[in-house]
C-alpha cells in the first residue's frame, strides 16, 4: 500500500472524498471504471482540505518546484505549488508547449505516448514534487520523473489523490516515493 497522507486531525477527510467521487463506468472505453475527482473539484472546503493533505507529507523539504501531469494533475498541482511556496511546472503531452522542450516518450499496452516540459523549466538540483490525480501503471510519472532528471532536478517524491495499486503503479514508481490519500 502506498503511503497514506490524510492527517490526524482530519479524520473524515477520506470519507468525505469516498462519498464525493464519482465513478463514471465505460469510460475512456468498455472496462474501465473512470474515477472523476471533479466533484471534489467542485467543493472549496474539501478542495482545499485535500491541498493541504496532499502538501502536508512535502512541507519543510525544501521543494522548489512542483510538476503538475496534464491535465487533471495542472488542479491539484498548482495551488500545491502555492502552498509550498513553490513555483508550478506543466508537464504536457507533446506538442503543446510554446518554448523549446524537451520530451520522454514511453510505452502503453496499446501503443506509445509521451510527456514534454520547456528545457528550462527545472534548474540543476531544484527539489522536485510531481503531482497528479490518479496512479495507474505509472507510466507517464515515470516518465516525468525522467525529464525532472534529465533537466537537472532532484526527484523529491509523487503526491497522488488517487492510486490504483492494483495496476502496481507504486511498484514501478517507488512505494517509498510515493503518496496518495485514497487508493484502491
């Protein structure tokens, strides 16, 4: 199991995100069970009770930069970046950065894909958070955390709302680098 980042005193955090999720079936496609984060989204109070769990596990590591995973991981990312007093990097799917990028490619079971970021985005040892809503196979947050390598930085951790551990995303990704607040 992942390690858990609900605090103490907050309880009822995990409840209150089980009773707003929403399971949307058959989406992408036929099988799959699409975990929509966006009635949490939609909540001020349990939004930003899930920031400040989500930054908790981070605060006073010195992070300087947060990497957010197109798209859903631009939400939660950013405003984590500012409760760490840090600055926000967009990790993208090629081909939607205006600068010069760099890009890492990886593998699907259904074909390829890839993650890009500006080649200017992270500087040597800056102290790296990559952020997303859901763990799954961890393909592309391993692919991240090559590019926030690749750019000089130094790879803190992962901080997850959701893991998926029965895609063994935790495993291919470090379970000791890796946080979430709900996983299933």
């Amino acid at each position: 199991m992942t390690q858990p980042v609900a605090s103490l005193s907050d309880t009822t955090l995990v409840a209150d995100l089980q009773a707003r999720l929403r399971d949307v079936p058959d989406f992408p496609k036929p099988g799959i069970v699409f975990k929509d984060i966006t009635p949490v989204l939609a909540d001020p109070r349990l939004f930003g009770r899930v920031i400040n769990a989500m930054s908790a596990p981070f605060r006073g590591q010195h992070i300087t930069k947060v990497v957010g995973v197109e798209a859903r991981g631009f939400l939660l990312g950013a405003p984590i970046a500012l409760a760490l007093d840090a600055g926000f990097v967009p990790a993208r799917k090629p081909g939607k950065l205006p600068h010069r990028s760099v890009v890492e490619r990886y593998s699907l079971e259904y074909g390829a894909d890839g993650v890009e970021m500006h080649e200017d985005a992270i500087l040597q040892g800056e102290r790296v958070l990559v952020v997303d809503d859901v763990l799954a196979t961890g393909g592309t947050a391993e692919a991240t955390a090559k590019l926030v390598k690749r750019l000089g930085g130094e790879l803190v951790g992962f901080s997850f709302l959701i893991s998926l551990d029965f895609l063994e995303g935790p495993q291919r990704l470090g379970r000791d680098k890796v946080t979430t607040l709900l996983t299933f």
